[in-house]
C-alpha cells in the first residue's frame, strides 16, 4: 500500500508515531483475543477501557478535562489501528469519546464537563448514547421518548434501542422530547427506573456490549439536562464526530483484509501453484488494494479539513458512504480468495465482513448518506 499510494508523506512525525503506538496496542493486547470474545460473544470492557485511557485514546481529539487533545487526524489513525482488529472495539471508543463525551464536552455545562469528562478520559467511567429507538432509527425526530417537567425536576420515560455500551455505562446521554422540541439529559445509570438489558444473539459485532434503554419515570434534576444543545442540532453534531472515525475505521478493516487474503494467496497452492500467482486472483488484489488506498487518501483529507476547522457533514457522510461500502466489498472478496477458510475465525475477514454490516448501518445507513450527498448534488431533500 506505501509503494503504490506513499501515504505517509501525508502525516506528520508525530502522527505516525500515534499511529505506531496504537497499532502495537492493538495487535499485543486485543488481536490475540479478540476471535475468542467475538465467538464468546463478550468483551471485558471495564479492563479494556482502562487501558485504552492510559494510551490516551478516550477523547482524544478533545481538550482540557484530562484528554489527549491531538488531532482529528490523530484521532482517526487509532480509529483505523483499533478498527483493522476489530470494528467493535472501534466502537468502545467511538461511543465513549465522540458521542458520550462530545455531547458533554460540547453541550454540557461546566459542572458537567469536570463530573465526568476526567474519568471518561481515563477509562474510568463508561458512556453511552441514547438516540435510536425502537420505531426509530434513521428519523430520530419522531422520538417517543419524552421528559416532562415536575417542580425543578424532569421525569424520563420511553425506549431506547441498539445502544453501544449500553449495559456497561456509568453515565448515558439520553435524547428526549421536550416542550422545547429535543433536549439531551445526563443519565448516571444507577439512577432508579433506569435499566440497559443486553441485546443478545447478535452475528455481527460480537465482542461489542449493544443494549436497550429503559427510563421508567427517571426523575433527574434540573442540571441534568444539557444546558446549550437544542433540537436534531445536539445528537446530529456528536454523530458527525463518530462518522468522522468510522471513515478511518472502516478502512484499517478492509486493510486487514487485504493484508490477510495477500498472505494467503502466497501460501496457498492450488492447481501446483500459489494462488498469488492467477491473474484472476491478483485482478482482485490490485482492484481491491486501489480501494483500500482510495479510501486511506479520503479520510487523511476529511482529517485535514477537519483539522483546519471546514470539514461539513456531507463531506463526513461522503467517507462514511465510501469508505465502508468499499471496506465490505473487500471483506467479500478476501473472503473468496480465504475460500472455505475464509468462513472460519480462524482468520479475521468474515469476522470484520459481518462486524461491517453493523458499521454500514449505525452512524446513518448508506442509504440516509446517498440522500445527503443527493440533496448536496441537487438541493433538492428527498428524505420523504
Ligand atoms: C450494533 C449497533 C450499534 C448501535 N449503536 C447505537 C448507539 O450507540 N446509539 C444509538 O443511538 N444508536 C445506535 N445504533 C442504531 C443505529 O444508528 C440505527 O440502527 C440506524 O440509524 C438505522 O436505524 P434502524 O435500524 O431503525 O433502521 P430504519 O431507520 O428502520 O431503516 C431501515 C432501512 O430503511 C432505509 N430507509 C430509511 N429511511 C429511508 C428513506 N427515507 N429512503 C430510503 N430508505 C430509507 C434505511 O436506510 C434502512 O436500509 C446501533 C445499531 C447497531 C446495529
């Protein structure tokens, strides 16, 4: 991939050298495992969380409250590190430091933010991320779930579903209706009526905790609400943070998948030759390697834009459209080149092609991007 594309020269020192740091993290700590807690269907969060604090990772492209503060660019080559080992630990990170601590370090107050941005930071605490529900999930504006005002207080009632760390979290983020239109609340999760039962027989991110959200009548104080986020505005600007590392992400998956099918084809031999050696084969290495090159090219430019302060949703909604469409293509055909291999776990490419379904779901599905590119193309909206 350097030969042909040379992307280095389009990172800094001190960029690459992240980079390094979380590739090693990754592949010592979660790549010996992470087969193991897919098919368990488990993931020893609280351990992993805090060691993903000590490298820095939580909250990284943030400033202040004990996070890293380095670059979007930064932050999204330790979203492509820990995604090309596994899209659900991807997610952990994801989750905890662009929508739950995003949501406070943007929209919280003050009070908020040194609660428990610090311990986020660190692992310490985990976070979610209340939006989708049941009945709705690309709409999130038809919400059912509501907060109604007794005395100073709010009570909380309604369904959340398909919520990362959900049954893990110390602290949720939960969107509701409200007299004033969408508001977001802070949840401490021990808060009575509140209950985050886990999703079961999931095939696709498997070693990611995925739960619903129940607030039976949660009665929070007034300075539990997040004081400046108003309307779609609030949960939309988090969303476009996590889609900014599922551009990175998506694309340390399909490169894992590249780098895997490659080996093989060198090692396998069919008809008393290595599979490398058909030119079917290398047909779809070369055209799978311009992908997994592309998509490195779109996201260091969405990094840079971002990083220079002009990045738009619908240049995120771009990478995230290209980037894990291309990277389920490539998981697919690596796959074909594993053959019946390749459905084992044994080796990590069907493990990242059904993680990728989930990936090209969540943080708008493909089809919610082609409408924003669509829209973007012609002005015309044609959500409806
Ligand atoms: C593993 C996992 C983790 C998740 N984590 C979180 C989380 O932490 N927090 C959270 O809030 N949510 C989370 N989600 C939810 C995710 O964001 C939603 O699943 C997603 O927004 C899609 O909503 P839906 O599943 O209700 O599908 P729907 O909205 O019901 O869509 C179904 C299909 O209809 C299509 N569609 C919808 N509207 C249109 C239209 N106007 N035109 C054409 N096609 C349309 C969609 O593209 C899709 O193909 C997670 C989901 C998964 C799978």
């Amino acid at each position: 991939m350097e030969k042909l594309f040379g992307l280095d020269s389009l990172l800094e020192p001190e960029e690459i050298e992240i980079r390094s740091t979380v590739r090693k993290f990754a592949s010592d700590r979660i790549r010996p495992h992470v087969a193991q807690w897919f098919e368990e269907g488990t993931l020893p969060a609280r351990d992993l969380a805090k060691e993903l604090g000590s490298l820095g990772v939580l909250g990284m492209h943030l400033e202040g409250y004990d996070c890293a503060g380095m670059s979007a660019t930064a932050y999204g080559l330790a979203c492509l590190e820990l995604e090309a080992v596994d899209s659900g630990i991807r997610s952990l990170v994801s989750v905890q430091g662009s929508l739950a601590m995003f949501a406070l370090h943007r929209w919280g107050s003050e009070e908020q933010k040194q609660t428990w941005l610090p311990p986020m930071a660190r692992g310490e605490a985990i976070g979610c991320f209340g939006l989708t529900e049941p009945d709705f999930g690309s709409n999130p504006a038809g919400m059912r779930t509501n907060a109604k005002r007794d005395g100073d207080d709010w009570i909380l009632n309604g369904t959340k579903m398909w919520i990362t760390n959900g049954s893990i979290a110390d602290v949720a983020v939960v969107w509701a209706q409200t007299d004033e239109g969408i508001r977001g609340f802070v949840v401490p999760t021990d808060t009575p009526g509140f209950s985050a039962p886990e999703i079961k027989k999931k095939v696709s991110l498997r070693a990611s905790v995925t739960s619903e959200l129940v607030l039976d009548g949660v009665r929070l104080p007034a300075s539990a609400m997040l004081p400046t986020a108003q309307g779609l505005r609030g949960p939309l600007s988090c969303l476009n943070e996590a889609r900014f590392g599922i551009v990175f992400g998506s694309i340390g998956a399909a490169r894992d998948c590249l780098e895997t099918a490659v080996e093989y084809s060198m090692s396998r031999e069919v008809f008393d030759k290595p599979l490398a050696g058909y030119q079917l084969t290398q047909a779809k290495i070369a055209d799978m390697t311009l992908e997994v090159g592309k998509g490195h090219l779109l996201a260091y430019q969405l990094g840079r834009l971002k990083d220079s302060g002009g990045l738009t949703p619908e240049q995120v909604s771009t990478g995230k459209l290209n980037n894990v469409r291309e990277a389920i293509d490539v998981a697919r055909t690596c796959r074909t080149i594993l053959g019946a291999n390749g459905i084992t776990l044994e080796y990590p490419v069907m493990r990242h092609a059904n993680n990728l379904e989930s990936v090209l779901t969540y943080e708008g599905t493909t089809e919610m991007h082609q409408l924003t590119i669509g829209r973007a193309m012609t002005g015309e909206a044609a959500f409806r």
